[in-house]
C-alpha cells in the first residue's frame, strides 16, 4: 500500500518550523529530507527515522523499531500521538539531522 498523499502534507505541516525540510516520492513511497540528509521514510502512511544514538536517547521510552519496507534497515518508529507534537518531532529531525554525515556530491552535477 502506498502513502497517500495527505500524510505526508500532514508530516510536513508539522516540520514547518523548520527551513530545508521537504519529502520526495520514491515508488509510491517518501523520504524525508533535512538540510540535503535523508532523515527518514514514510512508507504505508507510517513516520520511519533513522536510528542515531542521540535521537534513540532524545525518543527515550517512546522508542520502538519498525521495517520501512521488506529487507530495510530498522528505523525509529514513529506513531502518530508523537507526530501530533510538531515541536517534539521538529526537535527529533534536527537531531538526527545533526547526527548523520554530510552527503557527499555526486560527480558530474
């Protein structure tokens, strides 16, 4: 089942506290971008980030692990009572934002 389109509007009204925030599809599917990084997905109507040990001990007792997809790495993730909290969750993205490395440029673009 694919996300539809209002969930991902909907995560990204409650990021629009911050600047450089944005999703792209990726076969039916999002990711979601902060400051060029790839800080989660948002596969099945359902909010995936990536582990970091700084956003693990931010998430503390919320924390729980999911799949994004069959064969995915496992993600924080997140329900929807914490997606409800904009600045709990814009707060989560800067960290895991921070925590992961520059991407690096492809060549020839």
């Amino acid at each position: 089942m694919a996300t539809d389109k209002s969930t991902i509007e909907y995560i990204l009204n409650q990021l629009s506290t911050l600047d450089n925030v944005n999703a792209r599809k990726m076969f039916g599917e999002y990711a979601l971008y902060y400051d060029r990084k790839v800080v989660g997905l948002v596969c099945d109507d359902t909010l995936f980030i990536k582990i970091t040990d700084l956003g693990k001990k931010f998430v503390d007792h919320n924390y729980q692990e999911g799949y994004a997809y069959k064969g995915a790495k496992p993600s924080m993730l997140i329900n929807e009572e914490l997606i409800e909290n904009s600045e709990w969750l814009c707060q989560l993205i800067r960290i895991t934002a921070n925590s992961l490395p520059i991407p690096k440029t492809k060549k020839g673009i």
